[in-house]
C-alpha cells in the first residue's frame, strides 16, 4: 500500500510546493532581517498537503474518466487498478483534512486574506479535475499552477511570515509561478494526443503546437530577467539545466522522451528556487 500511496502523491512534482514557502522566507530575511520558522513550518506543512491532495484527486478523476488509460506518463494507480479510486478518493480527502487543520492556525495570523486564499487552494485542489468546471479539462491547468503554486504560495506565505506584501514579492512569485508553470506544461505537451482523445482539452490540445512549445520556452527563460531587478546571481548556476531541458523539448514534442524534460524541469526548479533563497539569505 505504500508504494501505491508514493506513487499517487508523485513526489517530483512536490517540488513545487516546497519552494514557494521557502523562497518567501529567504526574501522575509532579505528585505527585513528577521526569520519565522514556526509559519514556514506551517506553510511548508499546508502547502505540501494541497498538493498531495490534488495529486490524489488527479489520479482518481482521471481514472473515472478514462483520461489515463493510455498513458505515455508514470504509473497512475487508480487507472491502473492498482487501489480503488475509492481508495485513492479517500487519500485526497486525508489531505485536504490535514491542510484544513493547519489553515486554521494560518487564518488566525492572516486573517480574512488568508482565509478566501486558503478555501480557495483547498477547493481547486479538487477542481482541478473534478466538479463542474474541471480546470485542467478546460484548459485552464497552466493559469491554475501559475497562480497556485506562484502568487498564491509565495505572496501568501511571506503575507503570513510578515503581514505585509511590498510590491517585490509578486516579482519573485512569478518567477516561481512560471518554473512551476513549466511542469505541467511539458507534462501536457507529452500527454496532449491521448488528452484530445478522451476530451481532455487542456490548453496544449487548443493552441497550435508552435504557440504552445514557445510558450513553455517562456515560463523556463524569463525567470532569469527577473534576476536583474532582484541583483541576484546565484539562480545562474541552474543554467546548464534549463539547457537541458530546451534541448529535449526542441527535439522531442511529444512522447516518454518528454518524461526525461519533466524530470529535469523539476531538477531545474529546485536548483533555481534554492539558489534564490541563497542568494536573497547570504
């Protein structure tokens, strides 16, 4: 059972919930010289429970509506038959229990901010794929992320850390929106013929496929412009990776190949995101 429970929670991409609050942290002791470990922990708890409920979700929406049957992708237990999606429902349903409880504590610093950010966080992990208006369904995914897991996470966070949100913070949330953006982009122009096939209309199956890779080359290269406004260099040393990454996506626009380009993406947002903080700290 656990390693289905590992698999379902797809621990690659939980990098993106990793960063958020810990960049926000770096720039809190950039720009005011103080730390708060206890909100970060909190944050880190929180954010990380959202994304695995939406992992959970994802596995088991899908499932039920046939979108994984012919995956080019990693395992997908419920698809797979590996758990029930009952089994994979209810994992998702712990998650967003625990991330409830945590918000709790984070509405009680933040106030009503905190509080329409953190039920909106909670019902999008399950609107993602499910309920009426399925975001990754209507090609809505990318916007979903970049606001998610970019200004949502690390505005919110660093509101949290500090009760306040100078105008620097939205740079350096969208430059972690748009590498988290990255993720799912490369993971929908893999999967972008098998999602036209069951209805899947994510935004790489509506726009012409040119649009759609230079698109994703954005969300990759302009988090290096912003680098010049923080007068931050280390993120650079993230450089040969995001060669990488390009390299694979000019050559492979669809198929596993492009297992090996989400793997470095996220190899690509750790770095960056790490260095960032090192840098914003030191």
């Amino acid at each position: 059972m656990i390693k289905h429970i590992l698999a379902a929670s797809r621990p690659k991409t939980l990098v993106a919930a990793i960063i958020p609050p810990v960049v926000a942290h770096g720039l809190l002791i950039n720009l005011y010289d103080k730390t708060n470990y206890l909100y970060l922990t909190l944050c880190l708890a929180a954010s990380l429970c959202i994304q695995l409920a939406t992992n959970f979700y994802n596995d088991a929406v899908d499932a039920i509506k046939g979108a994984d049957v012919e995956r080019v992708g990693p395992r997908r237990v419920s698809s797979a038959g590996d758990v029930s999606i009952k089994t994979t429902m209810m994992w998702g349903h712990i998650a967003i229990a625990l991330a409830s409880i945590l918000g709790v504590f984070l509405f009680l610093r933040g106030g009503p901010v905190v509080l329409v950010l953190g039920v909106l966080s909670l019902y999008l992990s399950y609107g993602y794929t499910g309920g009426p208006l399925p975001l990754a369904y209507k090609g809505l995914g990318e916007i979903f992320v970049f606001l998610f897991f970019g200004l949502f996470a690390v505005c919110g966070s660093f509101y949290i850390y500090s009760l306040e949100l100078p105008p620097i913070v939205f740079l350096v949330a969208s430059q972690v929106g748009l590498l988290s953006t990255s993720l799912i982009m490369i993971n929908n122009l893999r999967d972008r013929k098998t999602d036209k096939t069951v209805g899947k209309l994510t935004m790489a199956t509506r726009l012409p496929l040119g649009v759609y890779v230079g698109s994703l080359y954005a969300t990759l290269i302009l988090p290096y412009l912003g680098l010049i406004k923080l007068n931050t260099w280390a993120p650079l040393i993230a450089l040969p990776i995001l060669i990488k990454v390009l390299k694979i996506v000019r050559y492979n626009k669809d198929g596993a190949h492009l297992n090996e380009a989400l793997k470095f993406a996220g190899i690509h947002l750790l770095l960056f995101g790490l260095a960032l903080f090192g840098n914003l700290v030191l």
